[in-house]
C-alpha cells in the first residue's frame, strides 16, 4: 500500500512540474541564452516617441507569412566569434557600468598601447540644481584593446581603472520643450559618436539641453582631443603634433534654419542623432556633411551660421521604393509614404519619424586594389532605426537598416536594406546601435572610406544595460537591399560585385 501512494506521489510532482515550468517560463520571461535569467519588462528610456502602426500592417516582428516569399531581414555574425555571436565590451575595471558604445581606433602609427577610445553612456543620477530637481545623463570615456576571454571569444576590454566623466555642465539646465514638457526635468550629454575625419581629427558630436525661445535639445560639435586631453597623451607628442590644429575645443552648436512659420514644431525642437558624414568623391578636405534627417543633408558653414541645406526645393529629397513592395505584394499593392515621401519611409512601412542612428561610411562597390572611386561604384552608407513598442508590438525592439547614398551630389537615396538582425540578439532585450567604423588593424589611418572586403565594426547597447559590438564585412551591409525608384543602371550593375 505504502508501495502504491509512493508511486501515486511522483506521478503527481511530474504532472505538476510539467505544467508549472512552462507557465514559469512564460509569465517571468525566463531565458536559457548564457545561463537562466530572468527579463523584466525594459523600461522605456525618458526620449521615448510612440509611433503607431499603419493601417493594415499589424505583423512587424520581421517575420514574413507571405508564402512562397524572401523574408525580410539578413543576419549578422561575427567574423571573429567562433559562434558567430555578438561581442561583449568589457569596462568592468573602471567601475561604470556602460551602455549605447561609440568607438575610435586609434592610429596604429601612433604606437599607443591602447586600440581604442571608447565613450559609452552610463547610468543617469538625479541632481538639483537652483532648486530644481533634474535627471542628469551622463557620458564616460575610457581607453580599451581588442583582446580575448577564457572562452576564446573577443571583447573589447579596459585594462586599467582610468576613466572620465565628459562635458560636464559646459551650459546651464535651462531648456524647455513646447511639445514635451516631461522633457524639461532631463539635461545632460546623450548619444555620442566619435568619427575621423580625412584631416586626421577626431571629432565627437552629441546632443545637449539648449536654453532657446524654439529648440529645446540641439547637436553640439567638440574635438575628441579637447574633450579627452588625456587623448593626445595616449597617441604620444610625436604624433600629436602632426595632426591638425583643433578647431572645435569648446562644444560648438550646429543648428538648421526651419522653414518659415515651423519654428515651434516638433521635430525642429529636438535636433538628434545628426548622421557625420564626408564624401570620399569630395576634393574638400575640411567639409563636413550631416544627414539630418534621411535624404536631407547638410553642410557645416561655421559656428556663427546653421548648417546649409545641400538641396532646396520642396522636391529635392522625394524617393520611393522600387515596385513591387512589400515582399509578396503585386507591382499596384506597393506601399508608399504619404508625408515623409522617402524610400526609406516606404521599406519600413511608417509615415512616422525614422531615426538616423551611426556617423555615415564611404564604400566602392569592389575589393581593395580591384577599382578606382568614382561616381558610378561609390557610395556612403548609414544606419537607421526606427522603434517599436507593445501592445503594437509584443516587445520593445529597434527595426535597424541600411540606407545606400551617391557620394556625389545630389546625395541620392540609392537602397535601402532589409532589417539586419545580430546573431545572439533574443526577443525582449532591444539593441540600439550607435556607432559604425572602419577597422584598420595596421594600417596607417583609420579611415571612413572602405571597400567590399574591409571589415566595419558596429557598436551598441544591449536593453540600456549592457554594450556589445559586431565585427562584419562591409559587403554585409550592401547584400539584400530593396532599390529606389530611378537608381542609375550603374549602380544595379556594381552591386553584381557584392556576393564576391
């Protein structure tokens, strides 16, 4: 008898444990990646835009139930992971816990001991300043090499405890967003990329609090060697004094002219994620472009003046996706962007605001050595993202693509690609991209022109918690894109180079 309740009790624990355990699974969001964790829901950070869905298109998770179609995303791997994984940034020395990464190689002439410069953000404080209370960003510097983990897998590592907050209060916290008022109680330095130019400057661009009748936050310019001296110590005085003479020691202000009568609109109150740019068709060595906003680029005149539109006219920056689109669609069923008007808009499926993401890369659509730059073979390419959030989406997840420009003028939208997903990014755990390099490895500059066989590295944060980066083959980037009406025939025929 004793034999039959014992046997009656393990039945029982099983059923129990079978139907307990998947429930466990569900309602706590438990993962089995690098181990058993629990995801708690991600807490939406404070510039969060809520863009809902178009009419008609309720499935954006980057699946396609089309049958019989491509679907529409291209995965990334790691050249260097022997998983093919994503890679860690690993800060934990200095003692800041670090998210939203943006890199600089460092000149391999330079005979540093370091590899990089990394500015990542940290963890907001809250701070009072004259009585009121405010939600301070911070951004954190530190130096760091490519080395490898027990497991063999790379990361990007500080070996030292140096580090050092950035900008500290250069202006006072006084702002204010007509459109969003909750913004006012937010100051501080926030989305910081770092970029060469031609003429060997690091620069470093961000967005900060502007005290203005209309713009509330604004993209602010600096030389990395002024906002990092410690920068001119690592590459060493002998190479120090080859570079060029700073001309951006104190933040400067860059600022577009709004149309008039738009000046208290939303969108030219909050200049972010301003996309640096340099044509490697370009003769001008000093020019620096912006994408200010995908199709419309900008010119830097000097800190006195906005930045000049490259193209006026109401036309001038108007694309649309090749038919048919989306995939599986027929040629009369293709989707296109009632008010943004861009091919970009049209890929993604959103009349909402896309956002530019990573400083702008220059490629030739052929392997080192085997062409020469022209108009016809050269681009410049950019990230961009667009987010979206429950209950339009069953997580918070970041649509993240590629937009291919003629690096001639007009600055042509040329392509868009399909959503590039990184291997080892899990459901629930949003990654935002920031930054985009060419990686050098021995050569004498770190450049921001390449070719199909370059490696460009991608950086990120990883949930607002976390940094990570991805080490892939510029031709990547290129592969599995959706062309824009009226692209040059030679444009069709170059990218017959990139499965090479």
């Amino acid at each position: 008898m004793r034999s039959h309740s014992s046997r009656m009790r393990i039945v029982f624990a099983a059923v129990t444990i079978i139907t307990t355990v998947p429930f466990l699974f569900t309602f706590f969001h438990v993962k089995l990646t690098d181990g058993l964790s629990i995801v708690p829901l991600p807490e939406r950070p404070f510039f969060y835009e809520h863009d809902p869905e178009p009419a008609g298109r309720e499935d954006e998770d980057g699946d396609d139930d089309t049958a019989g179609s491509t679907r529409d995303y291209r995965l990334l791997t790691s050249i260097r992971n022997n998983l093919g994984f994503y890679n860690k940034v690993n800060v934990k020395k200095t003692g800041y816990k670090i998210m939203n990464p943006t890199l600089l190689e460092l000149p391999r002439d330079s005979h540093s001991r370091h590899e990089f410069l990394v500015i990542a953000r940290t963890l907001h404080v809250d701070t009072t300043i004259n009585g009121t209370d405010y939600r301070l960003a911070r951004q954190v510097a530190m130096f760091a090499n490519l080395t490898h983990n027990k497991l063999g897998r790379p990361e990007i590592k500080s070996n030292n405890k140096w580090a050092k907050l950035l900008v500290p209060e250069f202006a006072g916290p006084e702002h204010h967003c007509q459109n969003q008022p909750l913004m006012d109680r937010y100051i501080g330095p926030e989305d910081m990329k770092l970029f060469w130019t031609r003429r060997r400057e690091p620069l470093l661009i961000f967005t900060y609090q502007v005290d203005d009748e209309n713009l509330c936050q604004g993209q602010f310019l600096i030389d990395a060697r002024a906002a990092v001296p410690e920068l001119v110590r690592v590459l060493g005085a002998e190479y120090a004094s080859k570079m060029p003479p700073i001309r951006f020691r104190e933040p400067v202000g860059l600022r577009r002219q709004p149309p008039p009568g738009h000046e208290s609109y939303a969108r030219y109150q909050r200049e972010k994620n301003w996309a640096p740019a340099q044509s490697p068709l370009s003769s001008d060595d000093d020019e620096l472009l912006f994408m200010v906003e995908p199709g419309q680029m900008f010119r830097y005149a000097s800190s006195h003046s906005p930045v000049e539109e490259v193209l006026v006219g109401a036309n001038s920056q108007q694309s649309a996706v090749e038919p048919p689109y989306p995939l599986g669609a027929s040629p009369d069923e293709t989707w296109h962007s009632v008010h943004k008007m861009t091919c970009v808009h049209d890929v993604m499926l959103s009349d909402h605001n896309v956002h530019q993401s990573t400083p702008m890369l220059g490629l030739t659509l052929c392997n080192r050595g085997e062409c020469e730059p022209d108009d016809t073979n050269t681009v410049m390419l950019g990230m961009v993202q667009r987010r979206h959030d429950p209950p339009t989406a069953p997580y918070t997840w970041y649509d993240r693509r590629i937009v291919a420009y003629s690096a001639a003028q007009p600055y042509r939208m040329l392509s868009v690609s399909k959503k590039l997903s990184y291997h080892g990014e899990v459901n629930g755990k949003y990654i935002w991209t920031g930054s985009m390099i060419y990686y050098a490895n021995g050569t004498d500059f770190p450049s921001n022109h390449g070719y199909l066989d370059d490696e460009i590295w991608l950086s990120f944060g990883i949930e607002d918690s976390a940094a990570g980066w991805m080490d892939i083959k510029a031709r990547e980037l290129v592969a599995d894109h959706y062309l824009c009406q009226g692209v040059p025939e030679e444009y069709r025929q170059h990218r017959l180079n990139i499965t090479g």
